[in-house]
C-alpha cells in the first residue's frame, strides 16, 4: 500500500488563526487559543494519522519584530518552519495586507516548496470583500493557492486537508502512527496555565510571565501537578495574585476545569508565583524553558 507522510508548516501574522486551524485539523485543543496576539510562544506538531498517510502540522508563533530575546528565540521557531516544509500553509485574515515583518514575505514568494494561502475568519466577512481580498493576494503571491476559510466555524478545513494530501509525497511515517504531538505532559499544563493568565490580566502582564510545571505526578485515579508562575518584577506577582489570592485562586480553578478534560482525569493543580527578574531577556532562562533550537 502506498503511504503518503510530510511537514505541513503553518505561519503568518499573530492572532490570525494559525493554532485553531491545527486545533481542527487534529481534533484536539493541542494549541491554546486567545484574543490576544503572541499567544503561541513555541513550534508545536499536531500529527494526523490515518491508514495511508501521516500529515505533521506544525503551528507557529505569529510573526512579530522582535523587541527582546523571547521574542527572538519565537522567531527562530518560524524559521525553522521554513526549512522542514513539504508544504507551507501562509494564513492571513480578512483585511490584512502585510506581514509584520517583510522579510518572512520575501522568504515565501521564493519558496520552492507549495504555499497554501489560507484567508481565514471569512465567517465575518462579506462576500464583496472576500472577492477583492482573493484578487489582492493572488496578485501579491501569483504562485499561491488561495483557499478562504473559517477555522473557526470549521469551514473548508476538510477540503483544505484534502488537498493537503494530493500535495504531500509518497514517504513512510516520521512518528509512531498513535502519537499525537512532540510535547511532553507538562507543556500541555505550561501552556494551559498561560491561556488564563492570557484571558485574565491586561497590558504587559501576559507576556512577562512563564510557567514551569515542576510535579506531574500521575497516579490510579488523579494527577498531582505543582506549578510555578513566573513573572519579572515584584509589582507583577501582587497583581497575578490579587486581592487575598482571588485572582490566582480564578487562575488554578480554570486552569484545573481544562486540564481535567484534556487528561480525562481528575487532577490536583498547586500554583506558587515566583519573581524571576528579566527571565525573558536571559539566554540561559530562555534555554531551560525549552526556546531554543536544540
Ligand atoms: N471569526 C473568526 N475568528 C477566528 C477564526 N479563527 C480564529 N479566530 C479567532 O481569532 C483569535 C486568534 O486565534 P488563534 O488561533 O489563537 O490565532 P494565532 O494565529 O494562533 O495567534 P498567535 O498564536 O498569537 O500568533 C481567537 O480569538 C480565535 O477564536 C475564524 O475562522 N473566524
Ligand atoms: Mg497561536
């Protein structure tokens, strides 16, 4: 039987809709999800297995100019996306006429490999619009395929899939025909974390924290973590933590809810906040928390 296998390497500008695409390509909330931009901080594979074929996604974060080394280091991640492509998925939402930096634009109008331009978010768009926006990037990117699309709404994502697979080559598997993702247990509960501290705190907050899971016990009928909350000054750990505790007691409650259901067990969430001065601007943190390009 013939076996079809590749990387499908998902990029483009923040909050266009990259990791809810992925989400429904897999069937599982394998990337979080907010409103806000620079919510995926790490290259994350989604594997979709089936009979004949292997398809490994890979969700990146959006790209941004980087301002400090996190930032940096986000970056490399959508680089080495490039590298590794048998197809690229370039996804834009509707208005949008730019990348956030050029030079990635640059990088895909040469690309060799099949660039699928996704425009995304067509649910809350009007057909006149769409129409004009088709024709603004098949100019931009002749060489493109342009497909509109809702992640959201889980509209022409199967046909999207479809032709995913007419593109990818005849190859045997890269992974184990079970596994789902390259992420261990413990980055799934990171970054679960982070999704309400996304979701609940304003401004600099979100993107001054990072989460180190240091207990992941599993044991018959529940799963024991202990996390630390990392942030980079001492007026940030008052705020994450809130009056008598509310806030990050809101923070474990939430954070547990998902948990339980992305395990399927029932699970005991301990969270400490820790200041961890300038953590994100520090080569050495960066590389313990797993941003760097091994
Ligand atoms: N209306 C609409 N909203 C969408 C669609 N796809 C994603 N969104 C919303 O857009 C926002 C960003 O979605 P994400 O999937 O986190 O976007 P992303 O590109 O991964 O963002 P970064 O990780 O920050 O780069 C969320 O609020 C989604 O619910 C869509 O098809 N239609
Ligand atoms: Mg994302």
């Amino acid at each position: 039987m013939s076996h079809k296998a590749g990387f499908v390497n998902i990029i483009g500008n923040p909050n266009v809709g990259k990791s809810t695409l992925m989400n429904a390509f897999v069937g599982e909330k394998l990337s979080i999800i907010t409103s806000k931009a620079q919510t995926t901080r790490h290259r994350i594979l989604g594997i979709v297995n089936g009979d004949d074929f292997q398809v490994v996604l890979s969700d990146t974060p959006g790209i941004i100019k980087p301002a400090y080394e996190l930032q940096s280091s986000m970056m490399d991640f959508v680089k080495s996306a490039f590298e590794d492509a048998d197809v690229l998925i370039y996804m834009v939402e509707i208005g949008e006429k730019a990348l956030k930096d050029e030079r990635f634009f640059e990088k895909i109008k040469n690309s060799t490999i099949p660039v699928l331009l996704l425009l995304n978010k067509i649910d809350v768009s009007e057909q006149g619009i769409l129409e004009e926006q088709v024709q603004y990037w098949q100019e931009q990117l002749p060489t493109a395929e342009i497909h509109p699309i809702s992640a959201l709404q889980n509209f022409n994502v199967k046909e999207v899939f479809m032709r995913i697979l007419e593109l990818l080559p005849e190859a045997p598997p890269y992974y184990p025909k079970d596994q789902l993702t390259d992420k261990p247990e413990r980055f799934f509960v990171n970054e679960t974390i982070r999704e309400k501290i996304l979701q609940f705190y304003k401004k600099e907050i979100p993107y001054s924290v990072e989460i180190d899971t240091e207990e992941f016990f599993e044991d018959e009928d529940i799963i024991r973590m202990r996390s630390v909350i990392m942030v980079e000054r001492d007026s940030q750990k008052g705020i994450i933590i809130g009056h008598k505790g509310s806030a990050l007691k809101r923070v474990g409650v939430e954070a547990r809810k998902d948990l339980e259901k992305f395990f399927d067990k029932q699970v005991h969430l301990k969270l400490y906040v820790k200041v961890n001065k300038n953590w994100r601007s520090d080569p050495n943190q960066l590389k313990r928390f797993g941003y760097n390009q091994g």
